[in-house]
C-alpha cells in the first residue's frame, strides 16, 4: 500500500475536530496572541518574568473576550535572550525562531492527546528556560508514523508514565505546570509536531537558529493545520 503524503494526512486530520486541551471550549474562545519581536507592546513588558509575561497575556485574553490564547509557530522571539541556553552573540545561530504552537492558559489545566498515540519517551528537561516535564508521543495515521511533544507540564504528569504506554484520542495525558518546574514561563502548554526524531529521547528542539530554519520547518511541521484554530 502506498502511504499518502505528510502534508494530505495532516490536512485530512485537521478537517476532524482535534483538541489539546478541554473540548468543551469552543474555538472561538481561542485568541491569537502575538509574542515577536515585532509586537511593540511587549516592549513595555518584562518578558523575562513569568508573572509580568503572565498578567499580559491574560490581560490580552481577557481583553479579547476569550479563554485561551494561542499563537507562535515560526515566531522571531525576544523571551529566549534571558537564558544562555538559547542565547549567542551570532544572529544566525541564536536559537530563538518557536518550532510549536503555544496555547497560554492556567496551570494544572488538562491535557489530552488528539490522536491515538503511544508514549515514545519523556523527561524533566530542566535548563533555565527549558520544557521542564515533557512528553513525546507516537503516532501511526496512513502508514506514517509522526511525533508530537508536550513541553511545560507538571510534574505529576510524568510521575508514574511508562515508555510504551498507549492512550486513546481525546483521552488525558497531563497537565500543565507552573513556573516553579515549567522552565520559568507563565503556564503554557509548547505542542509541537515532529517527523522525525533525529534520535532524540524525551526532548526535541522546541527553539531554532535561522540558519537551521528551513530543516526544522520541513520536519516541525505547523501543528495548527492539525488542531485547526484559525
């Protein structure tokens, strides 16, 4: 059997009603949140603190008459200067491009996976600015097999995982985190999708250099199409 193409299977899943996060939410209740280096608001915004980041973003929801805030694929980021991890003096290689699809919303809010999936592997990644407790799935659709990540979740979501472990669509997988154990971020959940592994366990680049953009848009493909927000 010949297998479709990435790019038609993820079409064809988006034109299914996929979620994240609490279905009961409709959405329209998801508002798009814009955190470039091009918003001019957030020049006024120490971005480096979770609680200023956090009082904006949900002052930006609440403005908007929504509940969660989404956005970030391919966003020029200034947030990621405050860690060495990401930072370095060259433009082309410093790491601060986003690779995955933020949805900005409370603590301890629920996670669920949108497709059948099997656990691959997880982690506590915990450099400053980092995931903190994150998790990769597997996924068969079509005779392809793909990833998604889940990064910034809390802790209890990893407590008791096993590598192999197999979850149904829509059932829960975790919960986010604070910034206590989250990577030191106002509670978000980083969802990310992944052709291909590069051998990486439990951790994936959720940030790129533009020098490496154009590999990491070809395997990080928009996890938008899949959840369909916009």
């Amino acid at each position: 059997m010949t297998s479709q193409p990435f790019s038609k299977v993820l079409a064809e899943l988006g034109t299914q009603s996929l979620y994240v996060i609490n279905p009961s939410i409709p959405k329209i209740d998801y508002i798009p949140l814009d955190l470039s280096v091009s918003n001019e608001e957030l020049q006024t915004v120490d971005v480096s603190s979770p609680d200023a980041l956090e009082t904006y973003i949900n002052n930006h929801i609440k403005t908007h008459n929504g509940v969660v805030a989404y956005g970030g694929y391919l966003e020029t980021r200034g947030i990621y200067r405050r860690s060495a991890y990401f930072n370095d003096a060259n433009p082309d290689t410093e790491r601060n491009i986003h690779l995955g699809l933020d949805l900005w919303i409370a603590a301890n809010t629920p996670i669920y996976t949108p497709l059948d999936a099997e656990v691959h592997s997880f982690n506590n990644n915990t450099n400053f600015g980092d995931y903190g407790p994150t998790i990769l799935l597997k996924h068969h659709i079509n005779n392809i097999e793909f990833y998604t990540l889940y990064g910034h979740l809390s802790l209890a979501s990893i407590e008791n995982l096993r590598v192999g472990q197999t979850f149904q669509q829509g059932e829960q997988l975790a919960t986010l985190g604070d910034a206590s154990v989250n990577g030191d971020y106002a509670p978000h959940l980083h969802f990310q999708m992944i052709k291909d592994l590069q051998g990486y366990v439990g951790d994936y680049p959720g940030v790129c250099a533009k020098a490496d953009l154009a590999f990491y848009q070809e395997n990080c493909p928009d996890p938008n199409v899949l959840i369909a927000l916009n």
